[in-house]
C-alpha cells in the first residue's frame, strides 16, 4: 500500500460510521429500548478492538513502520498469551468442565475459580486486555496492510 496511514485513516472513518451511535436511545432485535450510553449489543467487539489499535498506531508509529510495529506486537503478546494459557491450563479445564455441567448439577457443585485476564500495561500506560480476539485483530490489520 502507497500509505500505511492513509490506509489506517481510511479504516478507521469507516469503523467509526459502523459504531457509530445515531441518537440517544438504541433498540435491540427483541424491540427493547435503552439509552446510547450503554454498550450496544450488536456492536461487533472486534470492531472497537480494530478501532482502539488503529488510534494507538495513529499516535504512537511513524509511516514506514506501521506493518513492523504490528508484526513487533503480535508476537510480544502472543508468546505473552501463550505462556498465560499454558500457566492456567488447569485451572481453565476445571472451571470449562464445571460449566459443562447440567443445571442441576452446577447449582450443587461449587464454582470453580476463573483463569484471571491477561492484562498489559503499554508505554502510554493503557491497559490492554490480551485474549484470541485481541491477537486475531492484529492478525487482520496486518493482512489488510500487506
């Protein structure tokens, strides 16, 4: 691509027309009302995802870099995330078995306790939730870049 700014700019109006709320209340499918502030269900959360990177690569990387930054993060936080599942493996196949369990029998059985979040602090101090979703995102600018 000519720009790899011009392109995240691109991308990025075009998420904000997506997400973007047109007046103050919203309707769900079942016809229920609610006010704009709160999260809109049928917001795809990838699409805020894509959006919150596309900012950080705005602000933070120079043109010429944008596609080495990407490739740099992906593999940071994805050795990161792999240690994180591998260190609560146990941990997250006892609680998945937990849920596997009929009603009657998860009401009777104790909750297992959740695997915690992977959580990372970047140099801007913004705290970033790492999971596949967040990976699979950067997977897709990175294709959309080449």
């Amino acid at each position: 691509m000519a720009s790899e700014r011009k392109f995240l700019e691109q991308r990025y109006r075009i998420i904000c027309l997506r997400i973007a709320k047109v007046n103050n209340y919203n309707v769900d499918a079942q016809g229920n009302f609610y006010l704009a502030y709160q999260p809109d269900p049928n917001i795809d959360y990838s699409l805020l995802l894509e959006s919150w990177l596309i900012q950080k690569l705005l602000n933070e990387v120079k043109e010429g870099y944008v596609q080495i930054a990407l490739v740099s993060w992906r593999k940071n936080l994805g050795a990161q995330w792999q240690d994180h599942c591998n260190y609560y493996r146990e941990m997250e196949i006892r609680y998945n078995e937990w849920a596997a369990l009929p009603w009657p029998l998860r009401w009777e059985t104790p909750e297992p306790p959740q695997p915690p979040d992977l959580e990372v602090k970047d140099v801007s101090s913004h705290i970033w939730v790492v999971d596949s979703r967040l990976l699979d995102v950067l997977d897709s600018i990175c294709v959309r870049l080449a």
